[in-house]
C-alpha cells in the first residue's frame, strides 16, 4: 500500500511543478497556472509566495489595456528570474546584424549592429555576428564564459527537427546549414536558433504590446512578410516549421511572379522593398540610407497612399486568417509596421469588412511597440529562457 504524500512533499511538488511552467512560459498569470496545472488556486498562490521569496520568480505588469487589465484588479504577469549571469540575443535580418548583450531579466548592457549581406553570404555574416559579441563584451568587461546562453534568430523558416535551413528561395547562402551549431562552434557557448517572427512575437510578448496574451499574431512585414503565431499561450510552428509563412499568401491568378516560384503572392504587392523602389521612382531619395521609421513616408501624398493601400491588402490576408484562428491581438511589426496608425488603419479597415463579425470584434491591432528591435528583444528573451532552464 502506497503512503500517502505528506503536505510538505505535495507542497514541494507543486511548487517544482509551477516553477517549470513559470520557466517554460513566456509571461503567466496565477489563474493562467491554475489552468495549466490544475492545482487550485489557493495552492497556486501559496507555491507562488514560496517561489518569490526564494527570488526564482519575479511578477511583471501586464501592458496597459491587456488582459486582465481593465476588470478589478490587474493580474501580475509571473516570469522566471533567479540567477546571475548574462545572455546574448542576435537578429540576422536580409541586409544587417543586430547584436545585444544582456542580463538573464532581458535588461540591454550593450548593442550595436552592422550592415552585411546575410541572404547570400553566411559565413561572412556569422564571422560578423560572432566578432560583435566579442566586441561588445570587451567594452562591457565580460568574457564569454559569463554568458550562460545565446540565442539569435533567421529570416527564414527552420526545420523543426533539424533546426537547418531547408528552403532555397529565402536565405540561398544558407541553406542545409545548421545556424546554432555555426555559432556554437564560434563563440564555444550554448545557441538556440529561431525563425525571426516567432522571436518577433515573443518579443512583443516579454516586452511589448503582447504581454499577457495567450492566442496572437505577430506579423514581420519587410522586405519579406511572416507571423509569428502565438495560440494557447505557446508559439505554433507546424509540422515542418514554416507555420505562418503569410507572405506567399496568393491573392489572385495573375500579379506579379514571387520569388517562391508562384504568382499574385502577398509579398509582390506590399513590402519594403516596394517603397523603397516607389521613393526612388517619384525623386524622393531617402536623406539617408536608414529611411525607417516610415512615419513621414506615410504622410506623403504618393507614399501615404500606398501604406493605407498595404494596410488594406494585409488586412485582407490577416482577416482570413483570423477567421481560421481568432486571435485576440494582430501586433504589426517590421520595417512596415514603422509606418504607424497609416498602415494599422488599413489592416483593420479589412478585418473588419472581410473577417466574421465575432472574430473581427474580438481581435485588437496595435503597432509593435519594441519597433525594429522586437526580434532582437525576442532573441534576448529566449536565451533568458534557456539560460534559466539549465539551472
Ligand atoms: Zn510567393
């Protein structure tokens, strides 16, 4: 006959069972654990008291009008902390390499970040990525046996079981490589790699607009447009991971070829690059070459015309795929979500013509508010998250 567990080995139990959960979850509240573990929520509170004092977890506000917010009290978000020691995140974007160094809570110490042709040449810039973390910990006075964990993300979808870049018309000096290993083999230390939206959402999630939300769609619009599908609390990458590769989205039998080897894809019509070309053709040369954000583009007669009508056409796109999903939150992110209220007029314009009426009632649009560094902050936030699952 088993003996029955005596309450301080249950009350042990629950609080390793809630710190994995706290570990593993980008940001949960007590009801949220409640839900997941199926403790009550008398046991919940008192393992969460118990974890707290013991500083292994600490409490986070929730963004102003996110969930929670707004019905009595805001819940405090709960998030994993404990420990000492610091993390790098880096975001591989087409045409620069952006680098940070980091306490494990995702408080920035140090960051800069080049211009290196990524797409086409790999190793120069993995050399490039792994030279700036070396920098960057020379001039903060850190070596990198004290950075417990590295994490940095790609532009294009991974594989989720090999972690590899597998598809050819994206990254093509990339492909068959495995990019964790590659920067493993550089810096001698611990890296997870990930798709650059997914880091987009968890990005917004630790830190931005997003905190607190369990089922939202965070999308990159660039030179390329991908989302990053946060449903049920967890980031959703498909069976081989290229979930929520929206830019091939078709929308229509004629247009423009893609570079995925259709025609009339999403990406044809509404990118970056399209402004860009669009500045260019109407004599309205960038005073710089950094033409982001793009809130005076907006304001332009020719330019502003075209954001509303990107807005509008993304919209469309996001509106079915709301029907599919029926997210709580659209985060707009990436060198287009720069272009502010403009653009997220648009999408909203559409999900609410072309979305069912509950779902677009339900779905809140808001502009990323980390801008051009949510994949940075998502990658920063991610090896927090490795660094303190090893503990
Ligand atoms: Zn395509």
């Amino acid at each position: 006959m088993n003996t029955p567990e005596s309450p301080s080995a249950r009350r042990q139990r629950s609080r390793q069972q809630l710190l994995e959960v706290i570990r593993r979850e980008n940001g949960v509240t007590r009801a949220d654990l409640s839900l997941i573990t199926g403790l009550s929520r008398s046991a919940v509170a008192e393992a969460v008291q118990d974890l707290m004092n013991e500083r292994l977890i600490a409490e986070d506000v929730l963004a102003a009008g996110g969930r929670g917010v707004g019905r009595g009290r805001p819940s405090a978000l709960l998030v994993a902390s404990g420990g000492d020691g610091y993390v790098v995140g880096i975001d591989f974007d087409h045409e620069r390499v952006t680098v940070a160094v980091a306490q494990i809570d995702g408080q920035i110490r140090a960051e800069e970040h080049a211009a290196v042709n990524v797409d086409s040449e790999a190793a120069a810039a993995l050399d490039v990525a792994a030279g700036m973390v070396h920098r960057l910990l020379g001039q903060t006075g850190m070596t990198l046996s004290e950075i417990r964990a590295v994490a940095a993300g790609v532009p294009a979808p991974l594989d989720v079981k090999s972690s590899r870049i597998h598809q050819a018309s994206v990254l093509s000096g990339w492909v068959g490589l495995d990019p964790a290993r590659e920067l493993a083999d550089r810096l001698g230390r611990p890296v997870v790699i990930g798709n650059d939206a997914d880091l987009g959402a968890a990005g917004e999630l630790r830190f931005g607009v997003a905190k607190g939300a369990r089922d939202f769609i965070y999308v990159k619009a660039s030179e390329g447009i991908g989302a990053g599908l946060v449903l049920g609390g967890a980031v959703y990458r498909g069976a081989t991971g290229a979930a929520g590769e929206i830019g091939h989205t078709r929308l229509g039998e004629q247009g423009a070829w893609c570079r995925c080897g259709n025609r009339g894809c999403l990406e044809t019509v509404v990118s970056s690059t399209l402004v860009r070309q669009l500045m260019r053709e109407i004599g309205l040369p960038p005073a710089r070459d950094e033409i982001f954000p793009l809130a005076e583009v907006a304001r332009h007669p020719v330019t502003g015309r075209f954001i509303a009508e990107a807005g509008r056409t993304l919209g469309r796109v996001l509106a079915d795929l709301s029907n599919c999903l029926n997210p709580a939150l659209i985060v707009l992110g990436g060198e287009l979500g720069t272009a502010g209220e403009a653009l997220a007029d648009g999408v909203r314009e559409s999900i609410n013509r072309y979305a069912q009426p509950t779902v677009a009632s339900a779905v809140e649009v808001k502009l990323a508010a980390l801008g051009l560094r949510s994949e940075l902050l998502g990658a920063v936030g991610l090896a927090g998250q490795h660094a303190l699952l090893e503990i």
